[in-house]
C-alpha cells in the first residue's frame, strides 16, 4: 500500500470521529512529490463530508462539514 493511499484511508477513517465543523490536520509523509500532493487532496475534496482540503508537501489540513 502507498503512502498516499494511507494518508487517504486515515483521514477518511477519521471523518465520523471528528464533529462537525471539525479539523483533521497532519504532516505530509516524507517524499512527497507534487503528483502525491494533488492525488491526495482531490480524492479528500471528493468525499461529500469534507468541505475544504489544503494540502502541500509539507502538510494537510482538512475542514470536515
């Protein structure tokens, strides 16, 4: 399993743990390129709970609905 597909699954496990209004913030994974970047926060932008995603290399923010 690659790194973005965890990176992925953990936010999206952690979508009905976090309350409305909520946040789920990380730090990006070591090596991330711009491809990873992209790959991640549109597949996150994709999921009708999440209502925005910031995304570099060296971190994500996602701000749950």
């Amino acid at each position: 399993m690659s790194n973005v597909q965890v990176a992925i699954d953990w936010v999206n496990q952690n979508i009905p743990r976090t309350n409305s209004g909520g946040v789920i913030a990380f730090p990006m994974f070591p090596g991330a390129t711009k491809h990873d970047v992209r790959t991640i926060q549109k597949s996150l932008q994709g999921n009708v709970q999440v209502a925005t995603v910031t995304a570099s290399k060296q971190f994500v923010i996602v701000n749950i609905k």
